[in-house]
C-alpha cells in the first residue's frame, strides 16, 4: 500500500515494520524527533490508513510499540502513548480507540 506518500511528503521517519491491521484499515506509527515547536510534532503519533486511501491521525506523541492489543472483532484498540512531546523518561498512559467509527 502506498496511500500514505501524501502523509510523509519526503519523511523517512516511519517505523515500517509496525503496521497493526484492523477491521478498519491498518494502524501505522509515525515518529519524529520531539520539539518544543508545536507544528514540528504535528505528525507524531498513530494513524489509520483506510482501504479508501485516506488517512488521519488518532493519536499523538510517542506510541508504545510493545503495547498494541486489538479486539476479537477487529474495531477497538489498546495502546499506550505519552503526549507530553518532551525528553526524558517516557510515561505512558493507557488509550482505547474505536477505529470503527467515523
């Protein structure tokens, strides 16, 4: 799947290897080097990639990528995510997403 060119415009800091699919599309992370500047972290976090080809983001900051758990039924998502967007010890707080729906 190459829908997501328009999200990374040049960006090579995708964690590639972790695509989590769902019933909704798959859930990709996308991680960037923290800054103190808002719009510098504006594409931190997890996003969900339809079948569609469209895309949005679902969650900010630095994503757990040992925490994924998805559903029996393929809709609801369990991950961990610190949005604190700073250096230092990473604190995580628990997250459950309904992917399913729009």
């Amino acid at each position: 799947m190459h829908y997501d060119r328009a999200l990374r415009k040049g960006d090579t800091q995708w964690v590639e290897n972790v695509i989590l699919p769902t019933r909704a599309g798959y859930l990709q992370v996308h991680e960037r080097s923290y800054s103190r500047l808002p719009f510098a972290n504006a594409k931190t976090g997890l996003h969900l990639f339809r079948p569609d080809g469209n895309f949005k983001k679902i969650a900010g900051g630095r994503i757990d990528l040992s925490s994924f758990m998805v559903s029996p039924g393929g809709c609801r998502v369990a991950f961990g995510t610190d949005e604190r967007y700073g250096d230092g010890i990473q604190q995580y707080a628990l997250k459950v997403i309904d992917v399913c729906k729009k």
